[in-house]
C-alpha cells in the first residue's frame, strides 16, 4: 500500500514546540496541542495496556493517552535531523491498526522509518527507529509530556540512560536501546526532554505508569523484550479481534472496512467500559484547551452512531457495552442525558439535546433489551421527552439541534424523539405496561403527525414546492422567523433561508416513509445550497470550520464577521446513502459508500470534514484539519455497507417503521 504523501515539513511542525536541548520553557506559555488531522491511531485491542498513541501527519507521534482515553500525558514524540523534511504514512497490515511512516531530508538525503506498536500486557509505547543517512548527520528524539492531561505541572529528570517525568500519580520513562548518546530535561513546567541516538537502528520505549518506577520497569521490560515480538502479539490482538466479526461485505473497500471496525474498538476506554470518544484529537482552538477538551468526551448521539456501527460490522458485544454506558453511567436522575460527559459520566458541557434522549432508546430496542432493568431505564427517558419543558416551549422542541448551537423544532431531532416513544411504547409492552406504551404512542402519533407543519415550508425563498429547514424557533416555517447562525456565521437570517439535509433522519428512522415527496424536493434544495461536489456541508452559512485562508477555527467568532467556513462532512454521504437504499436506489447508495470511502487517506483515516470549494482551494474531497479519525464518519461507513449487504436500512426500527409505513401527512399548522 503507497505512503501517504505529506507536504508540510517536520521542522514546521516542530515550531510550535517550546524551546529544546535544555533552554527552559516559559510555564505560563502553554503551547496547544499538535493538529487533529492524525494518520494513525495505536492502541492494542485488550484492556492490559492502557495507552493509545496518535501518529501525526507531520511525522512522530502526537497526543498520547493513559491512563485512560479522556487523558492525554503526552503532547508529542517527534524527530529532529536538520532542515525540511516531509513525511508519509502508511498502514502496514489491513488487519491491524499497525502504521509506518518515512521522514525524509531535502532531496532524500538521509531518512527515518518509524514503526509503532503498543505493548499488549503494558502501558508502554514502541518505536522502531531505522535511521539512513550520510556519516555526520544526528538524530534526535523530542519527547513533550502533558502528564495527568496537564500541559503545565511536568517535572523531569535524567536517571542514567532514562528520561523521567512525573506530574502527581502519573509518570513517564522514555528509554532506548542502544541507550541515548546525550540527553537533556528542560526546567519543570512545559517540560521537554531530548535524547540524541547512538546509532543507525534504535528501539525506544515510552512507557506510563503511577510513579517514574513503574513507568521505568515497563520501559525496560519493553526493550528486554523487543519490537518484533511485541508487535507480533499487538498484531495478533487485532487479527482476533477481527476474527470476531463479520466478513467485509463484497460491496466495502475491504481495508477501510477493517480498518473502521478497528477505529470504533480503539475509541472505547479500556476502565470505563462502553464509553466511547468522538476522536482522540483535539482539533483548532479545542488544542488549547487544559485539561483537554471536547473530542475526548462522551456524547450519547456519537455512542448511539459508534454502537451501530459495532452492530454493522458484528461486534454486539461492545454496542451491549455502549447501551449499558449509557443508561447506568451517563443517564441523570430525571431520565435525560448530559450534552456530554467525562468517561465516569461527569457532565461538561451543559446543554441538553433531545436526540440525544431519543435515541438511547433506540439503541435498546434495535439490542432486544427488553428485560426490566432496561425498561426502568428506557422509561425515565421517555417520560423525560413527553414531560420536558422550557420557558415556555414544550418537546419535541430543543434546547439544542444535533449540530448543538442551535434551539428549536429539528427534523432529525424530532424523527429521534418519535422513534424513541414508539420503540419505548414495545419495550413496555413488552413489560406488561400498556398504559405507558399507550401514553408514548398517543404522543409519538401527535407529533408525527404535526412535524412537517413544524418544519416544512412553502413560502421558502429556494423553491415553490415544500421543502424541510434546518429547523424552525416556532413551528411556524411559513414565517420569516429570525435567528443567528453562530460560528461568526450572519445574525438575523429568515429560517426559511437556513436548511440541512437532517431532516433524512425521518425516513431513516421510519417517521416518514422515504417515497414522501417532500423528501425529494428537500433533496433538490440541499444539493443547490449545500453541496460540494459529491460531498455536502452540514448547514447554511455553517462556521465551524477553519477560517477562510484555512487557518484554524478559533473563538470568540464576531457574528457576522463570516471568517471561518464549516467545510464538508463525508458521514453526511452515508446518511445520504442510507435514504436512498430506503427509497430503492441501490446503485446510488453504493455510489455514495464509495464518495465516503474517497474521504479516507492511503493510512485509511475517515475524517470529520474534507476541504471544498471555497479558499484556499486545497484539493477537493482530502481531509481537513477537522478531528480525523472521526469515529461518527467510521461508524457511517460501516452501517451503509451492512445496509447496502443486507438490501435494506438494518437501523431502521421496524416498530416505527410499521406504524408510519402506510402514512405520509400533508403540511398541517398544528
């Protein structure tokens, strides 16, 4: 399989380091951590060995968690020779999360090849170092610990051959055979630690553990026992777990298929078991963030996709998992979910998203849980949904949309909510409870009922004939109802102007049957406003993206200042896809697994967004800076293969889809 070609140095990549060979680091600057844009993620597919590394798309690795995956204790590992360079990444083994990569000098002058793999039995990462170059060049290793998901509290030192570093419970031990020729450990704080290799083949070691003691001994252990060996059983660990699942469906590119599955596995904690991470990156002014930020949390509608995923590609187990997270770890009291949480379900952000109510219930459903303690479960949630109010407004409207800036009456939003009550109402009856499946049925019949009159318009400026908004505040979209987009998108813009492709949601569901017209003449609307080439962005005047000149997104965004632009999401194809293989177009959902699948780099990385039309003009369709590897996109990939082999959209609840299959409203104002 070919390198993946990068053409930003290493040494450019290296600016953004502190000062190196022992010149003390400013503490009060903190630097972010490394861009989100990862080519690999490595991590052994037990639970003995708590550590995942990132490989960074400019050579070396970045972001290093342990001991769990909502705690990165290193920022980077990197190399130094002199001068430019750039560096090529490649998967080595479409059954393993396995990843090389080849750092070259000006002209080729000299080269590093790089291997990595984790120790399955320890918290320690490998790198097999092969250095060529001419007599008189040097290599250096540059290690930059964040221990604890703390960039500022490092203290190191030098014990022999070894690089020590400790922030409270956590520490490090970076080790070498043949041992470091020179090394060097800047003043605590923003620490940085160097060691110059002896010769032309090295073997390094990094390794965490509670105290520089342990870290140590599982340094050394490390080495004694070699890189060869150690990936041959990191290997094996992937190759049984692939052995578990299903084949690769004929209609997948077979690599990113595996691939994929193994990205949903890596993206699970290896303590709190079934808490799944949106992507170990943390993209854009999200880098700065300390303790780390956004990506590196739980999200009940992330979970909900990523256990899907499992489902597609046949690893029941870990959706099980996912289901079991979600309803005795992130659940509140009153039955709704946080925005999200930490891994232990301490609730971050604080805002609340009915989808992400919804759709848990699904998820037991689609699993067949219908045992009590279960059904206590789904219950909470869905007299959450038929109880909640807000100032006033009362579900199915939002306090949030699935894009989170966003309040008010959403097509996706709404086809989760409906879903959730129907498949609630058989898991209680399931129970013996028809006065509850009564109660959510009779609500989830109202609402189904009314979501277009919420939500479809036809005094729309971009057509004559229906189409679905993005949402509305009021449930009036004949209205010209105004809001601010956020993301320093326009304020003030008519909802009738503000349209996404969510509203698929309904027919992937069941809510609508795919064959409504609206749904077609929505389609029409979104490939006008929304699309970029055979990708399509998430929403009017989206922001959250990289700015114009493709530098990152950062906050504060002035509203109106439209200086960032949300570029294009390739998980949207597969949504796409899904609606199209519902409405009987195979050939055309297969088309869009393969727009998807184009998404990925040779290394087999899905990305939250790919760049588009708009400036700088980077080729269209290749991964942005966004967090790539985006486990929702992998997640996306796989559900649309299993569909495309199963001949049918398998997440689509048949409870649902049976009381609306025969119904297909026209606009109503209730």
């Amino acid at each position: 399989m070919a390198y993946r070609r990068i053409g930003r140095g290493l040494a450019a990549a290296l600016l953004a380091l502190p000062p190196l060979a022992g010149v003390s680091a400013d503490p009060g600057d903190t630097p972010q951590y490394l861009p989100a844009d990862k080519t690999g993620l490595v991590t052994s597919a037990g639970t003995g060995s708590k550590v995942w590394a990132t490989v960074q798309k400019s050579g070396g690795l970045g972001e290093i968690f342990y001991p769990d995956l909502g705690t990165p204790s290193a920022r980077a590992l990197s190399f130094v020779v002199s001068g430019p360079s750039s560096a090529e990444t490649r998967l080595t083994d479409e059954r393993s999360l396995s990843f090389a990569q080849r750092l070259s000098g000006p002209s080729g002058k000299w080269q590093i090849l790089l291997r990595y793999a984790t120790d399955p039995n320890r918290s320690t990462v490998l790198v097999d170092v092969e250095f060529r170059a001419p007599k008189g060049y040097q290599l250096q290793v540059v290690y930059d610990p964040a221990l604890g998901n703390s960039r500022g509290g490092d203290t190191g030192s030098v014990q022999g051959d070894a690089l020590l570093a400790v922030d409270g419970d956590v520490a490090s031990a970076l080790v070498a055979s043949p041992g470091f020729r020179s090394t060097s450990s800047s003043a605590p704080g923003d620490l940085v630690q160097t060691g110059r290799l002896s010769g032309r083949h090295t073997t390094l070691a990094l390794a965490f553990g509670p105290s520089t003691g342990a870290a140590l001994a599982g340094a050394r252990a490390g080495l004694r026992r070699g890189f060869d060996p150690i990936a041959r059983d990191y290997a094996a660990g992937w190759h049984h777990y692939l052995d578990g699942l299903r084949r690769p469906p004929s209609v997948a590119d077979r690599t990113l298929w595996r691939v994929s599955a193994m990205i949903l596995a890596a993206s699970e904690d290896k303590t709190h078991r079934g808490a799944y991470v949106a992507a170990p990156a943390s993209p854009w002014a999200f880098g700065r963030d300390d303790p780390s930020g956004p990506y590196h949390l739980v999200w009940a509608r992330d979970l909900y996709q990523i256990a899907t995923g499992l489902l597609a590609a046949g690893d029941r187990a870990g959706a099980e998992r996912a289901l079991d997270y979600l309803f005795t770890v992130q659940q509140k009291p009153d039955g709704s979910f946080p925005q999200n949480s930490r891994l232990d379900g301490t609730p971050v952000w604080g805002g609340l998203q009915l989808d992400e109510v919804g759709l848990p219930i699904v998820l037991a459903y689609q699993l067949g849980r219908t045992d009590a303690a279960t059904w206590a479960h789904v219950r909470r949630a869905a007299d959450f949904l038929i109880g909640f109010e807000q100032d006033g407004n009362r579900a199915p409207w939002s306090p949030q949309d699935r894009w989170e800036n966003q309040s008010g009456y959403s097509p996706a939003t709404i086809a989760a909510e409906i879903a959730g009550l129907v498949c609630a109402a058989s898991i209680a009856e399931a129970n013996g409870d028809a006065a509850a499946a009564a109660r959510y049925l009779a609500v989830a019949d109202r609402w189904q009922a009314a979501v277009k009159g919420w939500t479809v318009t036809t005094t729309g400026p971009y057509s004559a004939k229906p189409y679905f908004l993005r949402l509305t505040k009021d449930g009036k979209p004949d209205q010209g109802t105004t809001y601010d987009i956020g993301d320093s998108g326009p304020s003030g813009v008519d909802q009738r102007r503000v349209v996404d492709p969510g509203f698929l949601e309904l027919a992937r569901l069941g809510v609508l049957p795919a064959a409504d017209p609206v749904f077609g003449d929505s389609l029409r609307v979104v490939d006008a406003q929304l699309a970029a080439g055979p990708f399509w962005h998430r929403a009017s005047f989206d922001g959250y993206g990289e700015k114009a000149d493709g530098s990152q997104w950062d906050y504060p965004l002035p509203a109106d200042s439209l200086i960032t632009r949300g570029r294009a999401w390739p998980l949207l194809n597969g949504e796409r896809g899904e609606y199209l293989l519902g409405a009987g177009s195979a050939r055309a959902a297969r088309a869009q697994l393969a727009v998807l699948a184009s998404a990925a780099g040779p290394s087999r990385m899905l990305p939250e967004q790919v760049w588009d039309q708009y400036p700088p003009y980077r080729p269209l369709g290749t991964p942005s800076t966004s967090a790539t590897p985006l486990a929702w996109t992998h997640a996306q990939y796989l559900r649309l293969a299993g569909d495309l082999a199963a001949g049918r959209v398998v997440e689509r609840p048949a409870a649902v889809a049976d009381r609306y299959s025969q119904t297909s409203p026209s606009p109503s104002r209730s």
